[in-house]
C-alpha cells in the first residue's frame, strides 16, 4: 500500500512538472543587450496583461545594473554574463529602466501594448 502511494505522489509531481514546463514555454522572451554601456535596442515592445521572460546580456567586460524603479527590478550583471528578469504582466504604457553603473547612457524603455 506504501509502494503504490508513494508511486501516485511521483507520478502527481511529475505532471505537475510536465505542466509547469508547459506554461513557462508559452511565455514570450524577449532579449536585451547591453554593448559600450548602452541597451541594445533601447526600446522593447511588450504585450499587456502577459509575464514576459526578459534575457539580458552583458557583452561589455565590466558589470551594469538593470534597473526600474516602475518595475521595481534591480539585477546586476556581470561582464560577459547574462540575467533572467521575470516582468508583467503589466498594464498597457511605458516603463523606463537604466543601468546604475552608468545612468548617463545606459537608459531604456518597455512599451507594453
């Protein structure tokens, strides 16, 4: 009886993981690159009401901080590394963000539509 119990919680927990992957595949990724201290492409289009999986990559040598006070998201990335930021969903509008480590260039914006 233990066995058979044991053998139904595996196989619960393996379709929860089966249909957890499942959603995570559905959600749009979108990529962002930071070169020279600057956001590449500085504008990003998002659609409304959806949690997007931002990638960011870090092609210069030094750290920078994506960072967004209206999104309130701070990672830092460090040179030659990458980051996955979870956003949304979010309502329709403009959200800015910038890298800390240099706010005089490295600034951007999200367009959710």
């Amino acid at each position: 009886m233990l066995e058979r119990t044991a053998c139904r919680r595996l196989v619960l927990l393996w379709m929860l993981a089966a249909s957890v992957k499942a959603v995570a595949a559905d959600r749009p990724i979108v990529e962002l690159e930071i070169r020279n201290h600057l956001f590449h492409p500085a504008e990003i289009l998002m659609p409304a009401h959806t949690k997007v999986k931002l990638i960011v990559y870090n092609r210069d040598p030094t750290p920078e901080e994506f960072e967004s006070y209206e999104l309130n998201r701070e990672k830092v990335i460090m040179g030659g590394q990458r980051a996955i930021i979870f956003i949304g969903p979010l309502a329709p509008g403009e959200y800015p963000f910038f890298g800390e480590f240099n706010p005089n260039t490295a600034q951007g914006k999200i367009i959710v539509k």
